[in-house]
C-alpha cells in the first residue's frame, strides 16, 4: 500500500463519516453502565459499515442490489427507529429510573448496524466511482484503511461520550437527543436523494 493510497483512503473515510462520530457517542452514551455496550457499539458499526463495503465493491464490479431511485428509501430506517426511540422516551418520562435518560440495556448490534448502514448509504455512491478507478489492489487498500477507521471511528465515540463535561449532557440529554438525531438523519436521507 502505497502511502498516497492510505492517505487517500483515510481523507475519503473521514470526510464520509464525520456525522457517525456524534451517532456513536450517542449510542456510548445510551448504553453507559450497561454490560456489553462496547460489544455492540463495535460490532453494530462493523456489521452496518461491512455491509456498505460490500454494496459499493459490489457495484464497483458493476452489480447493482438496489436502484439509485430506491436510496433514499434507506431514511426510513433511522427516521422509524428515532420515532420508536422518541416514543419509548415520552413513555416513560416520568419513571425515576428513566429520568436520567437510563435505558434497559445496552445499544443492540441490529440497530447501530441499521442506523450506520442507512446513514451511509449516500457512501457507497461515492466510494463506487474511487474502487472503480482505484482497480482491485486499490480497492483492497481502501477497504484495508476502512476496516482499520471503524474501529478508530469506535474508538472516538466512545472517547466523546466518556469526556465528563459531555457524559453529562449526553446522560442528562442523550435520550432526548438521540431520537432527534435519528429523525433527522432520515429525514435528511429521504429529502436528499
């Protein structure tokens, strides 16, 4: 791997990610205290970011799973689950030990898998034209310096969501917040196609 590569690779990785850093650390914060939430965060981000490499090798290679008119259908899933988030919050607004943002456990793998696939699937558009171009050495390289991001990626969501100043507001805010985000995520992926 030539260092032009790599370095291609992480600039492209970051700018097409930076919004996932704030979504971890919100889900860090959503899981504090609770067994098996690093596991999850990571193994949630993995699934969800494996699953965006394989659609743009995919069609990098020219196959095609869905059509460019469906993507921004991919909105539905965080905005459903940011509704279903929001929901289970009112609910329970006024029980002491939810008053803190406290949830049952920690983020499953399906739904940070979910929220990070949706939120970048507008990705896979332009990483296809970069495998493409980059032919297959390339594109093993590029996905060797993705792989290696996530879990740096992990790694800063979990730094943010424990910093004292924010673990307070994420604890005091985070289960007003990340529903918000969520929605929004959706809504921004459904109105720019």
């Amino acid at each position: 791997m030539s260092p032009g590569v790599i370095g291609s690779a992480a600039g492209l990785f970051a700018v097409t990610n930076i919004d996932d850093i704030v979504v971890l650390a919100l889900f860090f914060a959503q899981g504090a205290g609770h067994r098996g939430t690093v596991r999850n965060v990571a193994a949630g981000q993995y699934l969800g970011f494996a699953a965006i490499l394989v659609a743009a090798v995919a069609a990098a290679f020219g196959a095609t799973f869905l059509p460019e008119r469906a993507i921004p259908f991919l909105g539905l899933l965080p905005l459903a689950l940011g509704v279903k988030a929001a929901v289970r919050t009112w609910r329970h607004r006024d029980d002491p030990d939810e008053s803190a943002g406290a949830r049952s456990g920690a983020p499953r793998i399906l739904e940070v898998a979910t929220v990070t696939f949706a939120n970048g699937g507008d990705n896979v558009g332009v990483y296809v034209p970069v495998f493409t171009t980059a032919g297959p050495t390339g594109m093993t390289a590029y996905v060797i310096v993705f792989l290696i991001l996530v879990a740096a990626w992990v790694a800063a969501g979990r730094y943010f969501a424990t910093r004292p100043l924010i673990a307070r507001a994420l604890s005091r805010w985070g289960h007003i917040l990340l529903p918000l985000v969520l929605i929004a995520i959706g809504l921004l992926i459904l109105i720019n196609p």
